[in-house]
C-alpha cells in the first residue's frame, strides 16, 4: 500500500511542476521538456505493468523491462525538473534598466 502512497506523490509532484510550462508557454524548451516529462510518466506504467504481470515464473529475464520503467520515471522527474527551472529562469528575465 505504501508503494501506491509514493507514486501518487510522485505523479503529483511531476504534474505540478509541468504545468505552468505546459499551460503559460506554448513554445520553448520549457514546454517540450513538460510534454516530454508528461509523455514519460504515461509511458512508465505500461512498463511497469509488463513487468508485474510476465515477470513471474521468469523473473530474471524481464528485469530489463522494470529497469526501464525506472528509467522512464527517472526521465519525467528529471525534463519536469528542467521544464519548471527554465520556466521560472525565462519568467524572471533580465530585468529592464532605463538608461538616465
């Protein structure tokens, strides 16, 4: 039950920072790194439900699938990670200084 816990955390945490990317700016890099980090976090499951419905009588031969379902959620941390820092570093800008 504790897992369950975690990943809702997880998939909130990843959605609250891709969104003011995702919603405010339609172009960048900071808006390809939100869909790219939202394309990974729906990918990931699909991985990870392989791996817990074929894994049981052969375990060790689909352990390259749960490395890579980790590897996806790991991805969508990072690019929202990514998306949400460039987002607020364009946000801020440079600030404007009239000359006197």
């Amino acid at each position: 039950m504790k897992i369950f816990v975690i990943l809702a955390i997880f998939y909130l945490a990843v959605l609250i920072m891709s969104m003011p990317a995702l919603v405010r700016s339609r172009q960048g890099w900071e808006y390809r790194a939100s869909v790219t980090a939202l394309v990974l976090l729906s990918v990931a499951p699909v991985f990870a439900a392989f791996f817990a419905v074929n894994s049981a009588p052969y375990f060790n031969s689909y352990i390259p699938v749960a490395v890579l379902a980790g590897l996806f959620y790991a991805a969508s941390f990072v690019a929202s990670v990514v998306s949400i820092f460039l987002y607020f570093r364009r946000a801020r800008g440079p600030v404007y200084s009239p000359e006197k």
